[in-house]
C-alpha cells in the first residue's frame, strides 16, 4: 500500500487540530475542577437583590453602541467610495441598530449623570 506524498501535511494539520482540541478538553476540565472546589457561599434569604445594581448592563450597552460604531466606520469610510449607494444603506441600518441601543440605555437612565 502506497500513501500519496500530499499524506503527510494532511495528517500533520490533522495532528494541530486534535493538539488544539486536546488542549482545550484539558483546560475546560480544569475550569471545571476549579469551578467544583470552590468555597459554597451563603446568600441571605432577604435584601440578596436590594444590594445588586443594574446600571452595568446599561453601562456595557453604551460602550458597546460606541465602541462598535467606530470599529465598523473606519474601514467602511476607506471603501466606501468603491462600494457605492449599497454601503451608504448598510451602514444606515448599522446605525439605526446602535441608536436603538443608545436610547434604550438613555431611557433607563444610563446617560443620567450621577
């Protein structure tokens, strides 16, 4: 039985693959053995979600809307102009999607300042 000299580069990135899996099988499983010997914690029964603020998510909202709309206008304004009327209305629809995150941020108040 002959192989094909085009075997030993497909086994080889076969070989990556599996060495990639295998690491990842190894560091979930010590998560999870991290995530098993940690110390159990008491919550009291009253006031547990009196003390949790829930201006975070607002927070990561909003820097998320920027923070998006300025990784994706940049490269879109280098091209734009090969690209033509198509881009002009994605990027339209891009920012219609993000001012909807904003206000939703600014009508809970995210924008409020404190």
């Amino acid at each position: 039985m002959q192989v094909s000299p085009s075997a030993g580069p497909v086994l080889g990135d076969y070989g990556f693959v599996a060495l990639v899996l295998l690491m990842t099988l190894g560091l979930s499983l010590l998560a999870l053995a991290a995530f098993a010997r940690r110390p159990k914690r008491t919550v009291p029964a009253t006031g547990a979600w009196a003390q949790y603020r829930f201006g975070y998510p607002v927070y990561a909202l909003i820097f998320l809307a920027f923070d998006m709309e300025m990784i994706f206008m940049y490269p879109w304004a280098v091209v734009f102009a090969d690209i033509g009327v198509s881009a002009f209305l994605d990027m339209l629809v891009f920012i219609a999607l993000l001012s909807a995150g904003i206000a939703y941020a600014w009508g809970m108040g995210g924008l409020r300042w404190e």
